[in-house]
C-alpha cells in the first residue's frame, strides 16, 4: 500500500494542467483522466466499488491501478481531496444544439437578431438531459470527501459556449457542490485566461495555469494547505 496522495485528480484532457500544476507545487496527486467523449457517452458507472469505468481499456486499468497502489477498493472513499472536471465536456455538448443555427436566448440579453433561438429553460433541459449521470456521480463523490469541480477555462465566444458552461455551473453550486472558476481570478477583463496562461493548443491550461488554480483554491480555503 502507498503513502496517500494530497490529492486525486478525475476528469478530461482539462484535467491534465491539474495534474502537472500539482507536480509543479510539489503536492503528490493521483490522476484518473480520460477523453470528453468517454464522460460524454456516459462510459462510466457507480459499481460496488464506487467509480467503474466502461469501455475504456486504458482509464479501467488505470484505476485497477491506483487501487492496488492505495491498497483500497474504493480510491474515492479514501479522505482524498478531489478536484475534477467532469460535467462540463461542451465540445460534445454544445454544437449539437445549434446544429440547425439555434442560440440560447438568455433572458438578460438585449435579443438575438439572426437565427433560431431556444429558451434558456430548454437548454437547462437539454443540458439535465445529458449530464444528469454526471451531476449524480459528483454529488455522491461530495459526501464521500472534498470535491471541487473546476471549470474549463474560457478559451472562445463561439455561440452557446457561454450560456451552457453558466447553466451547468448554476445546477452544480445549485446542488450544494463547490465550483472553483479560474476565470474569477486569473482571466483578464474579456474573460479569458492571458495567451501566457494557455497552452499551444489554445483549448487548454498550461501547467502553469494549473499550479496557480491550485494555488488560489488553497488560498481561498476550497483546499487545506
């Protein structure tokens, strides 16, 4: 059995510049990580040993792993602090909904001119609709340890991006959950996270990035430091 980790680390790729800024700060983390698109096909599932993964090989054995390493059946029932970024995963579940040219019409917005629009309460809808296994998954990961889910940083204005990250962070704080938002401290005054800030993908945090996220989550007291 190994020494416990300070933290584990569960999501997509956002979840990487979680794990190399805990590298960066010198703070043990385990990380279990796989792609937008296996959390948004649901490829995971809540088994008698907590988090079961589906249909991919790879993140399976990656966490048949990290519980032989811990020496425990369930590595989230373990006290380990937990920062994820499950629920979010908008490239699969954004341009679907304006596949035919639909907007979100927010109800504080002047209007949209041009296209569809669908009502924010439907998009609500449709984002339940999609992430209802997920949202169940964290709430259960939240009375099992500390969990915080941190939000994508903010990387274009492309239409609806906006609207369904703001709706999916209402309905996690909506259930009790603790949302830390990079963009409340390090984004500049467009919102989005300086070019220094981002890696050469231009869709994710740097390492960087990461280390101060969890810098200012200890700071804030989200994390014990």
């Amino acid at each position: 059995m190994s020494a416990k980790p300070d933290l584990l680390i569960l999501g997509d790729s956002h979840a990487i510049a979680l794990k190399q800024g805990a590298d960066l700060l010198g703070l043990p983390a385990e990380e279990l990580q796989f792609s937008g698109a296996g959390w948004h096909d649901q490829r995971f599932a809540l088994g008698e040993n907590g988090l079961e993964v589906r249909g991919i090989p790879r993140a399976a054995g990656q966490l048949r792993a990290l519980r032989e390493k811990l020496g425990v059946a369930d590595v989230f029932a373990s006290g380990i602090p937990v920062l994820t970024t499950v629920g979010f995963h908008l490239g699969r579940l954004v341009p679907p909904f304006g596949w035919n040219g639909h907007q979100v019409q927010e109800e504080d917005a002047a209007g949209i001119t041009e296209g569809l629009t669908a009502s924010r309460a439907f998009a609500k809808e449709y984002v339940q609709h999609y992430r209802r296994r997920h949202f169940r998954l964290l709430r259960r990961l939240a009375r099992l340890t500390t969990l915080i889910v941190v939000v994508p940083p903010r990387v274009h204005d492309r239409p609806n991006y906006d609207s369904f990250q703001h709706i999916i962070v209402e309905d996690l704080r909506g259930v009790g959950l603790t949302v830390y938002d990079p963009a409340e401290d390090l984004a500049g005054e467009d919102g989005f996270l300086p070019d220094n800030l981002m890696a050469e993908d231009g869709i994710h945090a740097t390492a960087e990035c990461g280390a101060m996220m969890i810098a200012a989550m200890r700071e804030q007291g989200l994390l014990a430091a």
